[in-house]
C-alpha cells in the first residue's frame, strides 16, 4: 500500500498499530503501513477471533482498561486502527 492512497495514521494510531503487530506477530506488516480506515478482520488486514482476545488483552495491559467480550459495540469498537484508536483515547487509564 503506498503513502499517496494510504490516510495518514495519527501519533496515538501508530502506537496502537505496532502493539497490533507485536502483539499477533504479524509478520510481513509494518505497523506504518496499516490503513487506519482499513477494516481490522475479515477482508483489510484479516485478523480473527482469537486475533480479537490476543488484541484485547494487549490493550488491557498497555492501556489500562478492559476490552470486554460482551461488550454490543465491539463491531465498531474494533471495525479498524482508527475506531480502535478513538476508544482507547476516550477511555485509557491516565
């Protein structure tokens, strides 16, 4: 994916997109070259379910507060690094 079709991640996205990437070991993906609109599981960056309780446990550890799994808006919540990103910014332990 190139720079010019790519929107640009945030400080707080490019945090957040190489703990996705250090915490599911993907290999093979820069944490700079994931699209921050780009969906997180299924088609865009293909993640899974167990993906999900990986991420969500690495969110809890780096950021402080619980990612639950029965939480309704966890579709939105986890729809791609920016939404993810939001959530984290509004609710993080300061």
């Amino acid at each position: 994916m190139s720079e010019a079709n790519a929107t640009a991640q945030t400080a707080a996205e490019a945090e957040l997109a190489k703990l996705l990437v250090d915490s599911l070991n993907l290999e093979g993906v820069a944490p700079a070259d994931i699209d921050p609109d780009a969906r997180l599981f299924g088609e865009g960056l293909g993640l899974d379910s167990i993906d999900a309780l990986e991420l969500a446990l690495a969110v809890s550890k780096q950021y402080g507060f619980q990612l639950r799994s029965d939480n309704d808006e966890n579709r939105r919540i986890f729809a791609s690094l920016r939404a993810l990103s939001a959530h984290i910014e509004q609710n993080r332990a300061a």
